[in-house]
C-alpha cells in the first residue's frame, strides 16, 4: 500500500513510486502501469453470475429481433 507507514518504522522512500527503467516521462511510467492492470483484467474468468446475466440479455434480445420480424411481416 504506497501510503501506508510502519509505526516504529522511518523508511524515506515509503509512498514513493519509482519509474521503471524504460520510462523516460512520468506519462510513460503511467500509460506502462495502466497497461498492465489492463492486461491482468483481461486475463481474468468471467464470474459465472456475469455470465449468466449476458446469456439472458442474449436470449432477450433474440427474442425481441424475432418479435419485430413477425411484427413487419
């Protein structure tokens, strides 16, 4: 936790994030970071209740496409 203090404990780099060593700007050092918690994320399984409630908007929406076509005819 960057903010977080050791009581008992003077540590002067404590919250101080440091840029890796390919970064050159502040600005690369984050777009990398935010990269990297993208890529995690997408890493991840889909909890199943999530996917459930997107079978359910799938089936509801087929459904809906299918009452509009026997509505046109």
């Amino acid at each position: 936790m960057a903010g977080h203090t050791r009581p008992g404990r003077l540590d002067p780099d404590c919250g101080i994030i440091k840029p890796t060593a390919g970064a050159k700007k502040k600005e690369d050092w984050i777009g990398n970071q935010l990269k990297k918690v993208y890529d995690e994320a997408l890493c991840e399984d889909i909890p199943p209740d999530m996917l459930e409630l997107l079978s359910a908007l799938d089936d509801s929406d087929a459904d809906k496409t299918a009452s509009d076509e026997e509505a046109a005819e």
